[in-house]
C-alpha cells in the first residue's frame, strides 16, 4: 500500500471577469496545483494569481496545457497534426514557466487536460508526441500521467520522470480510462462516496472501476477536480480521510515508471 500520496487539484481556470472554483480553499488543502495556461481556460492574470498563491501555501506548480478551445472548455476532441500539438505544448509549458518564475516559483510538473488527456489515454503515439514536446523545453520536469493508460506506456518508453494519478471523482472503465463525462455517474459529486472510494484504492494499490474490477497500479497521486460545485468539500474531505487511514500527504518526486507485468 502507498504510505504517502499526494494530492492535486485542476485550477486556475478562471477568464476575465469569469469565475471558475474555488482556487483558494483549494490551495489551502492540496500538495500541488495543476495550472491553466490559456488555451482551454485561464488568463495571463489569473495564472499569474493563482501561482502566486500557490507560491505562498507551498503547493507544487504544475503546467495544464489542453487545446485551444475556451468555448469547450478543453473537452472537444480536435484532430491536431503532431508537430503543430507539439508546439501547442511548447507554447502553453513556456508561458507557465514564465510566470512561475515571475512569481517566485517554478514549474515542476505538466499534466494534459481535458480531451487532449483523454485522447493521449487511449494512443501512446499522440502521448509521446505531447510528453516529447514537453521535455524538449524542460528536460527534467514530471510528467503526470493517467494510471493504467497508454499515458502510462508513453512515459515508461521515454524514460522520463513521471507521477501516476488516479481520480477521486471520476468513474473508470475496466481499461483504467475515464467513464465519459455524458453518462450517468461518470462524474462523483458526494464528497463521501469519493473519499472512500479514494481510501480504498490508495489501500488496494489499484483502480477501482465501476464493474468491481481492481486494476493494479502505482499510486502518486489523486486528483480532486476543482470545477464542480463540491470540489473543496472532496478534497478536504479526502485529505481528512487519507490522514485518517494513516496515509501521509506530500508532493511527488517523480521517477521512472517501470514496464507494466
């Protein structure tokens, strides 16, 4: 079983005079940050804000690219030719370590969002094609990566630092993917029901898809979406019972993810 885990959060996802979750309370209850960098969400205030803020809580910053899409928030699938999504994760990484580092920071960790995650999930090719990008501008920065996914093969073929992640309110498939968001129960809105549920998968060291089915994995790190409308009260109720079970809290290091047995 993990010992320590930590825990993560999707924000900075505001635009403008649009807001978007609760980044503060957020701050104050997970070990690290995944940040919009504009294309999907976010603005260059906000980064700048919310990776301020993370400087201050002590919290890991962690660079969010997704496509270009703000109508769709990042979840329309596009069809993206490699070298043109590669220098979409050029561009979104560059302008995240730019204002981390004017904030007193610096960009640990990158993580895909939305359909783009969704998409590399299902196709090493495309996942090593944005993971390669990524590390052309920063060699030794983390990938975070879906447990189980061809995310997951991705990293382990390129040898990078990696963090394995699993969702405290999302369903899985029996494949380690993520149940679509237009079906019943896709997304866990019970604070309750995602804090066991994340209890009992840091304990079996596996995914626990809705069938029943334990799909072994590494466990880095949980994530605790910060756009629904219960997002603080999951993640404070999940680090309450995380901590409860004797599992201790802290930020990733990252390391090379071994060929899956």
């Amino acid at each position: 079983m993990t010992e320590t885990v930590d825990l993560n959060a999707d924000m900075g996802e505001s635009y403008g005079p649009w807001v978007m979750g609760d980044d503060a309370g957020l701050l104050q209850t997970v070990t690290s940050a995944n940040i919009a960098c504009g294309f999907h969400a976010g603005d260059w205030d906000v980064m700048a804000d919310t990776m301020r803020a993370a400087v201050r809580h002590g919290v890991g910053i962690g660079a969010h690219p997704g496509f270009a899409d703000l109508q769709g928030f990042g979840r329309r699938r596009m069809t993206v030719s490699p070298e043109s999504l590669g220098n979409m994760i050029r561009y979104q990484l560059g302008a995240a370590q730019a204002m981390a580092r004017a904030t007193g920071g610096a960009v640990r960790h990158l993580k895909l969002h939305g359909a783009l995650a969704n998409m590399a999930a299902e196709d090493r090719g495309l996942a090593r094609d944005c993971y390669s990008a990524a590390l052309s501008v920063a060699p030794d920065i983390i990938i975070m990566v879906l447990a189980g996914t061809a995310q997951q093969a991705a990293v382990t073929e390129l040898g990078c630092k990696a963090a394995c992640e699993i969702f405290a309110d999302r369903a899985y498939n029996d494949d380690a993917t993520l149940v679509d968001r237009g079906l019943p129960g896709a997304v866990i809105h019970d604070p309750e029901i995602a804090s066991r549920r994340v209890v009992a998968m840091v304990r079996a060291g596996a995914i626990i898809a809705e069938s029943g089915k334990h799909i072994p994995t590494r466990i880095d790190t949980i994530c605790l979406h910060g756009d629904t409308p219960k997002a603080l009260s999951i993640a404070q109720q999940s680090r309450a019972a995380l901590q409860s079970a004797g599992i201790s809290l802290a930020q990733f290091t990252g390391a090379v993810v071994q060929q899956q047995s």
